[in-house]
C-alpha cells in the first residue's frame, strides 16, 4: 500500500480571535509515533511541515464555525470542489453554511 504524503487541513479558529484556515500539510518525512503516549510534554516530536493554502479572512463573506470538509466532485476540466460545512448549534446569532471551493488542477 503507497503511503499518503500529504493532506489537508482545517484550522478553526476561536470565535472572535481568527478565521479558519486550510493548510495543506507534508507527512512524508513524519516518523514520530505518538499514538500510544498519554501525553506529550517531555516528548521530543518533530512537526510536519504545512503550507497555507486558504486563510478566510481573505474572503468577503462571513465564516461561521466551520467543522466539516470533505472532497467534492471533480469537475469536467480536472479541476477539484472542496466542500465545507459550518452548522449554527441552535444559536440565533451563528448560521448554517455550506462553501463549495473549486481547486485547480
């Protein structure tokens, strides 16, 4: 089985303090397994190197608590719709979002 070398990622931000970003991250170099440690705050853990893809402060529109993203359809020129969902936890104030991204290919 290949190996994944690399994925995307979201940041969701603290309300009020950033927006979300979309990182696309390099794991390929990642050797560091922490899966079986209670805690890492003695560990010696190399990060993975990530790259900012998306900062939605650089968008004209409210973002609101987004927690979802998933891959879309591709479209008919190759190109990917990356979709994310924000819901609105029964807050008047918060709203229900989907954005749908189209990626070059």
């Amino acid at each position: 089985m290949k190996r994944l070398a690399a994925l995307l990622l979201l940041w969701v931000a603290v309300p009020a303090m950033a927006a979300p970003r979309v990182y696309l991250a390099d794991v390929s170099r990642a050797k560091d397994d922490v899966s079986r440690r209670a805690s890492l705050p003695d560990v010696a853990v190399r990060p993975i190197d990530k790259c900012l893809l998306l900062n939605f402060d650089q968008l004209e529109i409210r973002i609101d608590n987004l927690e979802a993203m998933a891959w879309g359809p591709r479209q008919k020129d190759s190109a990917r719709t990356l979709v994310l969902a924000s819901e609105d936890n029964d807050d008047a104030s918060q709203a229900n979002q989907i954005l749908v991204l189209r990626v070059a290919p």
